[in-house]
C-alpha cells in the first residue's frame, strides 16, 4: 500500500500511473507480437489438418479397389447370382447343370420326449419341475456349478475364485469347459495334460494349468464353467430381515447347513414337500432357495453363511465343419435342474458348437440342425451329441438326414463346393436352385464398374479441390497492418461486435504468400500435370487432361480441377487398367515420372506436412520443438525481464516522489517554526 501527497496535495498515485502507461507502451507491442506468433500458429496447424484430411484420402485412393470395381450380370438370376471383386477377371461364366445343392445335416427325433402328449413338456418351465412329464428319466448329479469371467495379468496364474470350503470336483474335470479370447480349451486331469495339446487342467483350489503350448497374455478374458462340491454363500442380515435369497434354486437336502454370526451350522431336520425345517432359524424352500426367518432371529448386522448343494446335469454338443479337420468342435455346458430347455437350446445355439436346437412342444419332437453346410465327416455323423440330457431328448432315437456338398459343373468343369455360396477366381457364386443339362445353361458376365471407378475418381477430384480451397483463401488473404491485436485495456472499452470484428481484421493475412504453402500447391499442381510415364501407363493416356480432368478457367480458384465426365466415362470403360497405372502404377520406382499421380501427390502432402511440424508443431508439441514456438519463448523472456525493469522503474518513481515529499515536508515544518518564532518575538 502507497499513500502519497500528505505533504504536497499532489495525486501521487495518478501522476505515477501515467507515467507507468508511458513506459509500458513496450510491453504491450511485445505481447502482440506473441498474439501474432500464436494466431500464425493456429493457420499453419489448421493447413495442416487439412493436408492430413487429405492424404488419409489419397491413402485410400492407393488401394487397386478404387479402380477395378467389378459388376456381374446374370441370365437368370433365379438359379445363380455373383458379385466380384476388384481381383476379378473380366470374362463370362457358364454353369450348365447345379446336379445337388448344399445341405446341413438334420436329426429329427422320430418320438415324442413326453410320457403323455396331452400334458406336453412346455420349454419355458425348468426341467426339474417337468421330470414326471419326460418319457425318459435322468439322473441329476448333486455339487454346484459356476462360471467365472477373469482378466488374465499375464503373470500370476489364472485362479477361480472360491471359498475356503469350495474344491473342484476332479471326477467331473472332462464335464467342464474354459475359453480364452472365446477360444475352447479341452479340460483333463493334472497327470493328462500333454506338452501341446491345447489343454487345461484345474487344481482343487481353482488354479488353472495350461499346456506348454499355450500363453496366456495380459488382458486375456479367461471364462471358466466349472463344478464344486459345494456351493458357500455368505452375507450380512438388516435386522428383522424376514427372508434370504440364495443364487441357486431346486437344492439338495443332503450337506445343506446354515450358520449365524459364526455359530454352529444348522442342517434341515425334515422336509415336507419343497420346504425343509431349520430347528431354531426358520425354514428352506429347496426350489426357490429362499430362507424364511423366525421372528425375532435376525439381529442387527448378523452374520450369515450357507452351505449347500444343487442339483445338475450335463451335455456335449458339437459338429464337424469347416474348421474342425479331424475332430468336430464341441462344447461342454453343465445344465441346472432350475433351466429350462428354451434356456438350454439358447446356449446351445448361441455358442460355437455349430448346432441350432429346435423343440416342437406340440408334437414333443425335437430337431437339430448344423449351421454349416456339406458333408465334413465321410466316415460318420457330422453332429456330435453325448451326455445325459441327450437321453432325456431321445436323440439317440433321431432320423438323421446327413449333410451334402453341391455339385455343379462350370465352363465344362464338373466340381463340388461345401457350400452353396464358394469363390472362384474372385467371383462369388449363389447356388440357388438344382437343374440339368437339357436347360438353359446360366450365364455370367464379369465387366468393369465404369461408374464406380468414375465416383471414386470424382470424389477425389472433390477432395482435392478443398485442399486447394482452403490453401488459397488463407495464402491470398489480406493483411490490414493497422489492426494490431487488442490490448486488454483496448477490450474493456469495445463491445464484443466490436472486438469481435477487430480480431478477424487482426488475424487476417498472417500467413499471406507463405512459402511452404505457396510451394505446396505448386509442387501438387505439378503432380498433377507431369506426364506419367511407367512401363504400365498407355503413351496416349499419361496426362489427366487425356482423361478428361483439367484445371479451371478461373484462375483466382488456385489450379482447382474439373472434370469432363463424358470422357472421363469413356476413358474408364475403355482401358481401366490405363487409368489405373496413370493413378497408382510404378509404387516401387525412385524416379516421380514413373510414380503414378497418387503417390506423388501423398509423397508431397507427407513432406509439406514434415515441414508444416517443423515451423509450428502440433497439439503435443512443446514450445522448444519447432520454429514458432521458440519465438514464443524468447518473446516470453523478453516480456519478463521488461515486466522486471518495469517493477524497478515503478519502485524509482515512487521513491523520488517520496522523497519530494519529505522535502516539501521538512519546508513546511521549518515555515511553521519560523512563523511560530516570528510570532513570539512581537510579543
């Protein structure tokens, strides 16, 4: 805090305050000078989003599908349809006879998996609620079953994790499934596991051991079905809770306990239908898994753990196909006596076992299907189903109608495909009906997609006349000298219309006539117009002009590019692979005049982007790492050591007023004496 003019009356601080005006008139200049430095910044980086936006494009542009686009015409599209890819011969195609078409393999059980078909199985109710309606038994095992989903580290091995008092039951080991990354691993015990199988053994702790053969990388999702002896439960009660719910339903009586704040397990003491007695605690419904309390047991924060078993099954569903070579791919899946068969055949179907499972809840038959056309299993059944719950479906009673592979014959040659949708020679064929040779034979006809490769051609066009675009306006803009940026006293006296229309005065032009962009467009224009002269190209199809794609009678547009689209149709449809090489052929030569224009051009965009880096960095740049930004810094310096001198010059001004003051003081105080002394001496 600075009082002054005690003595002179002087407004001290306004007199020094615009004196500091005066002298900081420096200061403000160099702060727009780093404004400038930091808006000339912002346009390079935003050429350079624009260049980059471009060659993303033009590395499009270097893939071959933009200029063999392929289109298949088809005598009767009833019987045999195709497409083809950019790697498609022209050419036609005759299929004279489709003698068989590709068939999955079907069972259909040929009886009913109902004891009486007048009170039928319904598929959305569970099974264990239905056994008296099934015409087969089954016998249910007793443990419990679970599924973790682990995120391996990489390092530590994969662990379930169970209670203390859960072991894996060793005996059910081959029951079990693990996937990883939703790969399946077969599941034998420890003194099974072989060197490179692609195996996986489970300790009774829950630790997994792979085979030699497999690494489990950091990340992996690990996702394991598995049974234990027992299922544990454990929680904590609000008090006067009425009820507890367990995670599983349709329990076992045998091994059921429950204890209570750490006391003695209570075990169910006799059972009356689905609801066992809990001598002191309440009772259990074994089908829903819900504990009813007596009143007055539960307790504030009390302690609760249960032990108990389910009941449960299992079953083996697979296939041979196209990627099992000698064994089908199959999978486990360990079924709950609470699921329903809809719930079953939905993991079925959804899982890769290559099977879609079917109930008919009037009839009580059951159909099961290959998702896979063909025949993969010469010497048997494709589909492979095993496990008990196949005894209580009947499969085993099933008409199984095997799988076939079509057989056609095509330009003469006669051949046979796993599927009635197959590759050849880049064409993909559709099979759709069988036919003899005594019928029109179906016809095919590869041909270029002339308008195709005429839309890629023009979009690119397209995207080149924005880059053009927007170089031009910002080279070409003007520079008004006498609009420096606004100091912030200079803000605080416009309105924001007005400080809005100063600023896009003030940042106009700054890179006006800039060289590396300047350079750019005539290095791209000259990319453009060069001739084209590799060994692919056609001696009269070696300019874009001779395509029809010249610059623009407007001069003002910068070079921009349009195109005579009857020529350039004409050009395409009559020797694509001209236009093809002039765009991208001769990727591999040193010499730019054998380089096709895409290539020159992205060599370009890359070294105007280089350069572009160079002088102003982008968003993870630091200021030391390109041209403007050091400029930045040693504006930034500058600004600090003249805030520092400024500090100084302050501290002087006050310092000679001060003393201005203690003088004008001193002289008052010895007026006063003197008049004082005067005074006394008339007396």
């Amino acid at each position: 805090m600075r009082i002054g003019g005690l003595a002179s009356g002087m407004d001290i601080d306004s007199i020094v305050k615009n004196l500091m005006m005066a002298e900081r008139m420096p200061l403000d200049r160099m702060k727009q000078d780093k404004q400038i430095l930091e808006w000339q910044r912002d346009d390079y980086r935003a050429m350079n989003a624009l260049m980059l936006d471009f060659r993303n494009k033009l590395s499009d542009m270097r893939f071959t599908t933009n200029y063999r686009a392929r289109t298949v015409s088809t005598s009767d599209d009833t019987r045999v349809t195709a497409t083809a890819s950019s790697a498609a011969a022209q050419g036609s195609y005759s299929i004279t006879k489709v003698d068989k078409l590709a068939s999955a393999e079907t069972w259909v059980t040929t009886t009913s998996i109902n004891s009486d078909n007048s009170t039928p199985v319904d598929g959305s109710k569970s099974i264990k609620s239905q056994e008296n309606l099934f015409a087969n038994s089954l016998t249910w095992q007793t443990g419990a079953v679970g599924s973790q989903t682990i995120t391996a580290n990489g390092t530590d091995p994969v662990k379930l994790n169970l209670h203390t008092n859960e072991t894996i039951v060793n005996s059910e080991l081959s029951k079990m499934s693990v996937q990883v990354n939703g790969k399946s691993y077969k599941v034998v015990a420890a003194g099974n596991l072989e060197g490179a199988a692609n195996q996986v053994t489970i300790s009774a702790n829950g630790e997994l051991s792979f085979s030699s053969d497999v690494q489990i990388s950091s990340g992996a999702s690990v996702k394991v079905d598995y049974v234990t002896n027992q299922k544990v439960q454990e929680g904590t009660l609000k008090e006067g809770a009425a009820t507890y719910s367990l995670s599983k339903k349709n329990l076992a009586e045998d091994g059921f306990t429950v204890s209570l704040d750490g006391g003695a397990g209570v075990s169910i003491s006799n059972v009356t239908g689905n609801i066992g007695t809990l001598d002191g605690i309440g009772e259990i419904n074994l089908d829903t898994g819900v504990i009813t309390f007596n009143d007055g047991v539960v307790s504030a924060d009390m302690s609760i753990r249960v032990n108990y078993k389910q009941e449960y099954t299992s079953f083996s569903a697979g296939a041979y196909n196209s990627t099992s070579g000698a064994s089908p791919v199959t999978e486990n899946f360990l079924i709950e006596s609470s699921q329903s068969l809809n719930q079953v055949f939905s993991r079925v179907n959804s899982s890769k076992a290559g099977i879609s499972m079917l109930l008919d809840e009037t009839t009580g038959q059951l159909s099961v299907m290959k998702k896979e056309t063909g025949d993969y299993n010469t010497s048997g059944n494709d589909i492979q189903l095993e496990g008990d719950l196949a005894g209580l479906l009947n499969l085993d009673s099933s008409t199984v109608t095997q799988g076939s592979d079509a057989e056609f014959t095509i330009n003469g040659l006669a051949t046979t495909r796993k599927s009635n949708t197959f590759t050849m020679s880049g064409v993909t064929f559709t099979l759709k009906q069988t036919f003899d040779e005594t019928e029109t034979p179906a016809g095919l006809t590869v041909n270029n997609d002339g308008n195709q490769v005429f839309d890629n051609i023009k979009e690119f066009v397209e995207n080149y006349n924005t880059l053009i675009g927007g170089i031009s306006l910002k080279t070409s803009e003007e520079r008004y000298r006498s609009f420096q940026p606004l100091t912030d006293e200079q803000r605080g006296e416009m309105s924001e219309k007005q400080q809005e229309q100063w600023d896009e005065k003030a940042k106009s032009g700054l890179i006006r006539r800039d060289p590396i962009l300047t350079g750019a467009l005539s290095s791209m224009r000259n990319d453009f117009y060069s001739p084209v002269t590799n060994s692919d190209t056609d001696p009269m199809m070696r300019q874009l002009a001779s395509i029809g794609i010249t610059t623009t009678s407007n001069y003002i547009e910068g070079g921009k590019l349009e195109i005579n689209e009857a020529k350039l149709k004409a050009a395409i449809n009559n020797n694509p692979e001209a236009i093809e090489a002039m765009f991208i052929g001769g990727n591999n030569n040193t010499n730019d005049s054998e380089k096709g224009i895409i290539h020159r051009l992205h060599d370009t965009a890359t070294e105007t982007m280089d350069r572009l880096r160079t002088k102003a960095g982008n968003e993870f740049s630091t200021l030391q790492n390109y041209s403007l930004g050091k400029s930045i810094v040693n504006v930034d310096e500058r600004i600090q050591r003249f805030e520092d001198r400024l500090i100084q010059v302050e501290d002087r001004y006050w310092a000679q007023f001060t003393a201005m003051e203690k003088a004008v003081s001193q002289a008052n105080s010895q007026g006063m004496y003197l008049m004082s002394q005067l005074g006394m001496g008339g007396q």
